[in-house]
C-alpha cells in the first residue's frame, strides 16, 4: 500500500467503521495521538503489526477509530472523552503522554495503553513500573531519560563545545524535569547551557534567531511531540544558523538533522498493539509491567555534518547504529 493511501485510510477509517463495528460486534480500538496522520502512519502501520501478532486486524475481527490533536494538546480532553463515550474496548495514547493524561482523566474503567518517553509515575499515570495498577499500562519509551547522554554524545562529536542550548516546550508535563536533567548534566561535565522555550511555530523562529545570538556551539532538542511535528522547520533553521544539534528520534536525520540518539519509535508503537492485543484477549492493564524501551538507536546524518563542516572520527562511527548518507 502506498503511504498516500496509507495515511488517507488512517484519516477516514472512523467514519466507515463504526456501522460495521455495531454491526458484527467487533471489538472498536480507540487510538488518540497528540499528532497528526500524516507524519505518523509509518508508527500506526507498526501499532496495527502489533495487533496483527495478536491475532487482531483492522477490518476483519477489529475496528479501530483515531483521534488526532495534529499538535493541540487542548484538543485531548475532547478527543478522549468523544471514546469514552463511543465506549470503545481500549484506548491506545501515543505520541507523548499527554494523550494519556487525558484518557485518564476521562475514564477510570477502559483501559489505556500508553506510548510516551516522559516518566509515568512522576506524572501519577501508573503507581510503578512493575506493577502499574488502576486502568493504565503501556510503553515507557525513556527519551526524556536520555538527555544527559545526548548531551553526553554531543560533546563527543564536537569536543571543543563549551557552550550549549536546550530547546524545550513549557506545555510538556515532564519540561521542568528534563530541564534540570539537562543542566546537572552540563554541570557534571563543565559545560553551559541555556534554556529557551518555544510552543508554537512562530516562536520557534525567534527561538533559533535568539540561539545564533547566543554563539552557542551546539543545540539540544527536547523530547515533545510538537517539535517533532515541525522537525522540517526546527531541521531548517538549524542547517539556516550552521548550529549542530542532537534530537530524540530518527525522524529528525531523515528530514536532514545532524544526529539522534533515542528509542525507535516503531517499535515501541509495535510494543503497544501486542499490549492493546493482550487486553482484547482479557488481560488487565494491571497485570501488564510497563515495558521500557530497549531498542535505542544513535542515528547520524554524514551530508548534515558535512555541511556543518564536522570531521566525525572513526571511533566515533563504530558506535553508530545507521548512518545516512
């Protein structure tokens, strides 16, 4: 199937799919993502090989209904609550925890898996990894966890920085945290960084017209779903400024970043239909440990770090899971 058909499919299943639901009484997926369907049908394609492992296709013994906040996180309240009220057998919240927050809020019987790299028990989601209790469980993805050792990687690849900025989004749940990890982390290794903040397209340009004031040496990006959604733009402005930066996934080499280190999306997003599979089948999200992500990927674009005029050695290579050239 092409992508284009993909993603219209993803985009219009909700309107035909209720009717067939009611009438063979499938089980109906409600799936809520802070996103939007076209940068995320490649993880929606790897949720429904999930469901497949399980037994579950959509379309044949299944029905599943998407929600989509295409970048709002005001829109998640609605969106939870219209399945709530569709009543669906399963909330799936990807794309940050946001959307979980937000189903949780809404119901406290269906159960919701989760995909999202803030913590979960910080956020009160769940009482502990092992044993989560309530409705909830899911796929811990860790990305936030993994800003000191993106920090950590930068100064690898660029040994000579001293000075460095940390992108993030005060509408996060978890950017206080992920804040303070960054900067004990740049304190441990005797390095400056400056905090700056953007929440809508409009400030991330005057955020990146800031940074190349500052002569920062390099940049980090934050785990958000928002950047994520305008990684062209946020890639753009940093090879526009020549600043080398480091984000959380993949996406962000493939559109033309320099590198990333950070768990792979599609399987987490894999992970997620396997557990949204498993309680179809009658297991409860109690029973379900929240998993952690174990697949993590450093990703490095060669024609990005060549543009920014970087030399990357050898050893530094070897430890590099995909280079794109």
């Amino acid at each position: 199937m092409r992508r284009r058909e993909f993603v219209a499919r993803i985009g219009t299943v909700a309107l035909a799919w209720p009717l067939v639901a009611r009438a063979q009484r499938v089980p109906v997926i409600g799936f809520l993502n802070s996103g939007s369907p076209n940068e995320r049908a490649h993880l929606v394609e790897a949720f429904r090989q999930g469901l497949k492992e399980g037994g579950y296709v959509d379309g044949k013994n299944l029905a599943i209904e998407y929600r989509w906040a295409e970048g709002r996180p005001d829109l998640l309240p609605k969106l939870a609550a219209e399945l709530v009220e569709r009543k669906v057998a399963v909330i799936v919240a990807t794309g940050s925890l946001a959307p979980a927050i937000a189903a949780k809020s809404a119901t406290k019987t269906i159960p919701i898996v989760f995909s999202g790299g803030e913590d979960p028990i910080k956020l009160g989601l769940v009482r502990s990894l092992s044993h989560p209790g309530g409705n909830v469980t899911g796929i811990w993805g860790a990305a936030v966890a993994l800003h000191r050792k993106r920090l950590e990687i930068l100064k690898d690849l660029i040994p000579g920085a001293t000075r460095m900025v940390y992108l993030g989004n005060p509408d996060n749940p978890d950017a206080k945290a992920s804040a303070y990890d960054v900067l004990a982390g740049a304190e441990a290794m005797r390095m400056q960084v400056d905090i700056v903040n953007a929440r809508t397209e409009s400030e991330i340009d005057a955020v990146f017209a800031a940074i190349n004031q500052m002569r920062a040496d390099a940049l980090l990006v934050a785990t958000d779903p928002f950047f994520t959604s305008r990684r062209e733009q946020i890639v753009a402005l940093a090879a526009r400024y020549a600043i080398p930066a480091s984000y959380p996934f993949r996406d962000f080499p493939v559109a033309g970043g320099l590198m990333s280190y950070g768990p792979n999306l599609s399987e987490t997003y894999r992970q997620v239909g396997v557990y949204a599979a498993r309680i179809l089948q009658g297991v409860k999200p109690a029973d379900l440990p929240i998993l952690q992500a174990t697949k993590i990927e450093l990703v490095v674009n060669l024609k990005a770090a060549k543009k920014l005029g970087l030399v990357i050695s050898r050893d530094f290579l070897a430890r590099v899971d995909e280079v794109i050239q």
